[in-house]
C-alpha cells in the first residue's frame, strides 16, 4: 500500500495529499472545496475535541451554540471585519425550490427569495456580540467566557485537505469582560492552553507569539499565535487568540454598568483552532512509510496481531492477545486486535504501519513457546522480543517515550531550520533555498513587509512574546530594529 | 423568579415558552427561526450526546463529517426524498459579496453566482450515499456503521424553541449493509438505542413503533420510531430510525459484489434524534415551579447554598460544604456550591428549583452544631433534615430515586391519558376534550388517516410493535382491522 505515494522528497506536497486520502482521513466531495472527514480521521478530531474541551472548561469556559446564518447587515457593523470576511462567503438567497416547469428535477422558486440575505458564518463575532447585547447589563453579568464546537464556510478559490476547506470543523471561543487588563489575560491564557496542547498532545513545538498588523485578524487589536514549522520548511499557523478590544462592542453596542455606576463598553476576545489541526499532525510526524501519530492523539494506540499458519495456533493466540489487550485497556490505551482471516499478517504489518498505529504486537506460535511478544514501534520503526510478564507497564511507559520522542525530533528539526540572518541576501538565499523559520531585525513597518512578501513571498509568521531586545537593522530597509521577528513563508 | 409566568393550566404554550427563555436554555436570535442555545441548555445538549455516542460506539459505530451544503441536484435523485425535503430549505446561490456602490454596507456580487445551487442539508442521504458510492465496491466494504453529529436546517414557518426550528442540532446516522435482513435487524437495534435512551436517561416513556406510510420518512420503506406524551396531552416523535430499502444505493448506484460473486444494490438505514429532545425533556417533567431536570441529564446535580450571617460563619460552614462537595464529587456527581454574597439565600433557592437542580443541600450554624444537613428534592419538593455522616451515599441514593420516580411518574401520566376507544363520537370526544393516546382500529388506508385527520387534527402517531391482534372494526370507516394504533395530536 504504501507503495504507491510519493516520498517527500520526490513531492511534498503530494505525499501529503496522498497520505490523506490513502490513510482514510478524508476525502474531496461532491461540493468544491469541501471534504468528507472519513472515521479514521474524525476519531482523531475526537481525540483534539475532548483534549481541548476539557482544558477550556478547566479555565472556567463553557459551551453554548449560535446560529449557522448570520444576516448579511451584520457584517457592515465592524469596519475591518467587513474587510476581512465578508467578501469570500456562501450567501443565502432563497429558502424554498419548487418542481421545474420542465419536469426535470428542482429550480429555485423565485417567489421565496429572501429580504435580507444570509451570510453561511465565517466566523461568529457578529452573531454573538449581537447575542451578548442581550446578555451584558452589569458588571455581574461578566464575564461572559464561551466557547462553541462549530462548522464555518470561507469560500476558498485553492483548497487542500484539512490545511483549507471551504467548510471546515473549529472551536471558537467569544469572551466578554469588563475591564481590558481581564480581556488581555484571557487571550494569553488561552495562547498558552493552545500551546500546552499543540506540545503536549500533539507533540508539536510552537512558536508563542503576536502578528504583525498585516497578518492580523479583521477586528482585532492584537493577535497572539502559535506558529510551528513543517517538514517542508514552511510555516503554519496552528491557533489564534484575538484581544478584541471593544470594537464589536461599540459595533454592536454593548454596555455594561460598572462596580462605580459608570456605563461602559465591554471588552472582548475570540480565539479559535480548526481542523487544519490534523493537517499539521500528518505533516510534522509522518515520514514516507505513512502516518506517524502521536499516541496521545492515536484512535488506536496499540495494535495486536496474530502469525498463525492453523486455526488451532489461532486460538491459543487469541487466548494470550485478549488478555494483553485486557490489561492494556484496564491502563485507558486504545488497542485493537486484528485475527481478520481475510488478511495476512505482512498485510496488515504495513496497513498499520501506514496509518501511523504507535506500537505494533506480534504474537506467533514461538512466542507461546517463549513467553514473549513481538513490539514494534512506529516512530522509529524498531523492532524488539520483550519477556509478555509486564508487557502492559513496558507498553504504557513506550507510549510515553514515543510521545516524548516525537515532540524532541521535532523540536531539533525546528532549531536545525531556523537560521539567525542579518543581510537581505542571506535572507533571500535561506527564504529561497532552505525553508525554516528565519529571525531577522524588521523595521516594524507594513510596507516593508509587504516588499518582503512580494520578493520572497515569506511573511512576518510572529512577533515572538520571549524575543530578546537587540538593537540591529531591518534587513530589508535597514532602518534600526530592536528585535528580531520570525519571517518564513506559510501555508 | 418563578412569580411572572403561567402556569401550565393558564397557558401550556407560553409556560412552555416562558420557561425555556428563563430558565437560560435558548432564546430567539436575529435570524428568524433559528436559536441561541444557551450555556445552561447546551449542558444538557452535552449530556445526551454523550450518552449517545457511547451507546452508538458500543454498538460498533463510528462518527465522521459529510458537507454541509449538498448540490441541488442530488436531491431530484431519490424521487419521494425531493418531496419531502427539496422544499423549504436554505438555498445558497451565490460565493461573495462586495461593498455597495452607494457605499453603505455590503451587496451580493453578481458575478459570483454559482452554476449549480446548493442546499445547506436538511438531511444527509444524498451526499452520503453519493459518498458511500466510492467506498463500497464488495462486501468486505460493508456493513458502514457511521454517524454523524451536526447541524441541519429546514426552513420552518411556525417554530418554537428546540421543539421546530430552522437550524437544529442533531446526530444522523447512515449505514450501508449487504442484506435486508442485516439493515432491518440495524434500524430495529437504533429504535432500541433511543428507547433506552429515552427511558434510562431522560426518564421518558415512549411507545416503540412504526409509522403509517403518511407519516414515513421521505424515502423510507420503513420508518420506526419512539412516541411519547406530554403534559398537554400532545404526543411527540422523540426519535427515528429508517430502513430506507435500496432506495438511495438505486438512486446514487452504489452496488457491492456479494459474497457468491454478484453484484448488488446496498441497503440503507438512517436515523436520528435533535435538540427537539430538551424541549420534550422539559416538557415531559417541568411545573409549575420551573425546570424539573432528570438527575442522568441535569448539568448540576446537586446545589450547597451555605445560610449564614456573618463572614465567619461562611468560612465554617464553607469548610463542610466543600467537604461534602469533594465527596459527592468524588462518586461522579456534579455539585455546585454557591457562596456568592452579592444574593440571598431565599434568592438561590428559586434560583435553582427554578432551573431543575435535583437535589439543593443547605447548611446553616444549627447544622454546624447538631452534625446535620437540610435535603430538598426539586421533583416532590420535600425537605428533610439529614445526619451529615454518610451524606455521599444518602445523596446518591436520593439521585437514583428521583430518576426513578420522574420515570414513574411520567409512566403513570401516560397511562392515566391513554384511552381505547371503539366508536367515531367518542374518538372525538378524546381528541377534543382529553387528549392523550388513543389506542384505536384503523381500516389501514391513507385515505382514512387523512379524513380522520381533516376532522381532528390526529395523526397515527405509531403503530406499535407489541400490539396485540385483536379484530375490530375501523374507529372512522367501520371497515375491519385487526390490531389497535395509536392516534393523537402531535408536536
């Protein structure tokens, strides 16, 4: 099977594409730029939810849902939100077909066309915030700390599985709080609940960071990312959180009567990660033998199977399997134990080698003999015969290792890609023929970034929150800098 | 709180309305017909699918992600589907907008008008059965157990909070199978899923059935489905499960090769229950009083509301609270303990009858002295004065109990309001003046249900699978028949 993909090398962007499909994590559909998330992929969008459902609620977020339509006025109400998301977007017209007068299928009936029409949520800032006005009269009723589990629409021109679909699957949380010191807290709080997840879970190394006002969100004061680095040497953007300020208060005019009797308008954050989340684990981990997943994020963590030549060896087998897998589960770890007669075990060796299974048990007629279990692990593809006595504590400390290895191979792939330049040729040179994340001194202007973004097409990817002041020169206009910025070009 | 709205004998409807408003379950938004799902609603929303999805991956089902928006020609494919749900649904005709010439606001773009309308999906046959086409070529492909959880619209007219709306929550799922027999033996295990699920969980007894070809599914051979009573007297379909034949494997062409090497057309089943299930959860155990919320889907089991003076005495009061909190907790009970000193107490306690909370503890100095706590139950409103010691297990106890008794109790409704009758005039009568189920013959026509419902508004509301055979004559024709059906006005 894995075969025939292309490796890396040969074509990044098309190993990736195949990868997808050939892995079963999803599709292209019927509908332009929309993709059918098969299981295998959507256990793993499970596993990121109830990660991160637990963690906002760990924060004192809560869960609520707003409407999927929101009215095509609503957008004008916010000057650079309008800019930024209501251009590309379905719109609803009419609610209602009818028979077609040629008795082929079904035309829209014209006499159902709607008043105002209704923009498919891009993002959901204006529905709530109309929502909020509702809800926000004194300082008692903040803040206001939600999150909602939600499909959007942004019609997209070229789309890519998981890393753009016109419709895609994300969590958006909307704060509302009274003070602006409490509304900048939540946004950094939630920075790093993203960047304990991207590292802890997904064994992701994330850059922590602000944008630079080109690359902000339509609406936002100041945007806080997490940044990491693919294996292609580009960027990409994992999760956001905006301080919002209070333009979507003033837009949609929501006070609050303070402690001190004073109305006031309310101050607000949004913050949102996707499942374009999947597209960065599939990129940073997999290699050109497959999917490499985490076992954190693993629909199955450990998969067991028997080498049998006669159905009797099959039996006794099973006996020792189901109560390895017994064990294995009685610890949380996901197992599955594949005795398929359709299939032979070389078959299925690389059927889940490919689709990434962390850990790998072989049982075979001398391993009865033996006492012993045959353990192979995805990440680094070895193979080792480990004593069945303990085998679920062994198991349960490999999947850590595994985990911890994942992010550490990462981690030095990024420090071994990202190069420190001073002069624009070296800049140009390692944009053009390296890749990575490249610091260099920028005079914090949006011109120069947009000259550098023409030349090169990389983008200021963060402003990172642990830069150290250093006095230098932009390496594009040479004016003095006092701090370096991440540049690299982006998916 | 509980003083301004009416009672159910004043206005079933507007207490209906009123409550659900109050209570902070959901409220209207700006885009007609569709809801705010509000935090303390959505709990419950994540409570029962939590509990679904558990019973549905214990049934080997798997959840994936199918397009919200389905190309308007799908739907012209399965010919009795278009009737039932091409209609009054959200067309989207256009992919941008643009700023307004006058430059007041936003105007759809002309110019990005799609070829092919499509429609944002009421239900999700067409586009997964045009998926299912490339998944399954032989019957090593099948069965395909999948669900999905999502949003659907259909564009309502008259809608009321959860129980019709135009945008909805629900889950769908969508199976594929070799054999008849196999997806008949599936839509029957679903209609067993929701029954428990109704029974165990929301405390709702429900007839188990199928439906009269009137009232099937559009597309469907045969739909089954689970009835219950409410309060009023008006029946309600709280869920439904679908053998859809091969009526979408025809329509879309998805032909497997069988075991002995022919090819042939899938069978399908599909099925599903939405947010309509709060609104027959409240419906079905909520008075006068406020919310009455089944202990299994309460988002806040138990309540500690400290009565005290003085600031000291909080803090001990505080340290046994919190004390009992850890232990209830630590039996998997969800426990809030408000000691907010902006509200009194007499406040919190219609605060949280008011909202459904099953059991509200409260501790005062004179239970600091004589060891005690006082236990208030929302479902009989009794309060009784209880030994501190062991409260984790008296509470618990208390938890299962008030399940029981709501189940009970709403078992015990539904009998007392269901009625067999023999004769047109007092079918009537029932309809008119009592309302409830009635158990009556039917001659087994369409034409008749229709007449019947003409000149009564009922509807068969199921056919019940464990009716008895009984020959009769028809309650409206007088033609013969040989079983009872249920008839009654519906939600």
């Amino acid at each position: 099977m894995a075969k025939d993909f292309p490796t890396r090398a040969e074509s990044y962007a098309q190993w990736y594409n195949d990868l997808v499909i050939k892995a079963d994590l999803a599709e292209n559909s019927a509908v332009r730029g929309s993709m059918v998330i098969k299981p295998y992929g959507y256990a793993i969008w499970e596993k990121m939810q109830a990660a991160l459902d637990k963690m906002f609620k760990d924060t004192g977020h809560v869960n609520a849902y707003f409407p999927l339509f929101i009215p095509k006025s609503f957008f004008s109400k916010e000057a650079s939100h309008v800019e930024g998301f209501a251009k590309e977007c379905a719109v609803v017209t009419h609610y209602r077909l009818k028979n077609s007068p040629d008795g082929k299928g079904v035309v829209v009936d014209e006499d159902a066309k709607l008043e105002e029409e209704l923009i498919v949520r891009p993002t959901s800032e204006t529905i709530i915030w109309d929502t909020y006005k509702r809800w926000v009269q004194s300082y008692r009723d903040l803040p206001l700390l939600i999150n909602q589990w939600a499909n959007v629409v942004r019609w997209e021109m070229r789309t890519r599985l998981f890393l753009r679909t016109s419709e895609f699957l994300w969590q958006e949380g909307h704060t509302a709080h009274a003070t602006k010191k409490e509304a900048v807290a939540e946004t950094e709080t939630i920075l790093d609940v993203y960047s304990d997840f991207a590292e802890k879970w997904m064994a992701l190394p994330v850059l922590k960071g602000t944008k630079s006002p080109n690359e902000r969100f339509a609406g936002a004061v100041e945007t806080y990312c997490i940044e990491a680095l693919m294996q292609d040497g580009k960027a990409l953007q994992a999760g956001t959180s905006h301080f919002l300020g209070q333009n979507f208060a003033k837009a949609f005019d929501v006070k609050f009567l303070s402690k001190e009797n004073k109305l006031e308008y309310v101050w607000a954050t949004s913050w949102g990660v996707s499942t374009r989340l999947i597209g960065a684990l599939i990129m940073s981990h997999s290699d050109d033998n497959g999917l490499v997943l985490p076992p954190m994020l693993a629909p199955i963590q450990v998969v067991i199977i028997p080498i049998y030549r006669k159905g009797e060896q099959l039996e006794e087998i099973s006996e020792v399997a189901l109560k390895v897998k017994k064990g294995l589960e009685a610890k949380g770890i996901s197992v599955k134990f594949d005795d398929r007669d359709t299939y032979k075990p070389g078959w299925k060796f690389s059927e889940y080698e490919f689709k990434g299974v962390p850990v790998r048990l072989a049982i075979g007629p001398r391993d009865l003999e033996n006492g012993t279990i045959e353990v192979a692990r995805r990440d680094t593809l070895e193979k080792e015969i480990l004593q069945i006595a303990d085998i679920e504590n062994k198991i349960e400390n490999l999947l850590i290792q595994i985990q911890d290895n994942l992010y550490k191979k990462a981690l030095a792939f990024r420090e071994d890609n990202t190069y420190s330049v001073d002069t624009w040729d070296e800049f140009k040179d390692v944009i053009e023929n390296k890749g990575g994340f490249v610091l260099a001194h920028w005079d914090g202007t949006s011109e120069t970034e947009e000259k550098i973004k023409e030349e090169t097409k990389a983008t200021i990817r963060t402003i990172p929150l642990n830069a150290k002041n250093e006095d230098g020169k932009c390496v594009y206009s040479g004016k003095s800098s006092n701090r370096r910025v991440v540049f690299a070009k982006a998916y």
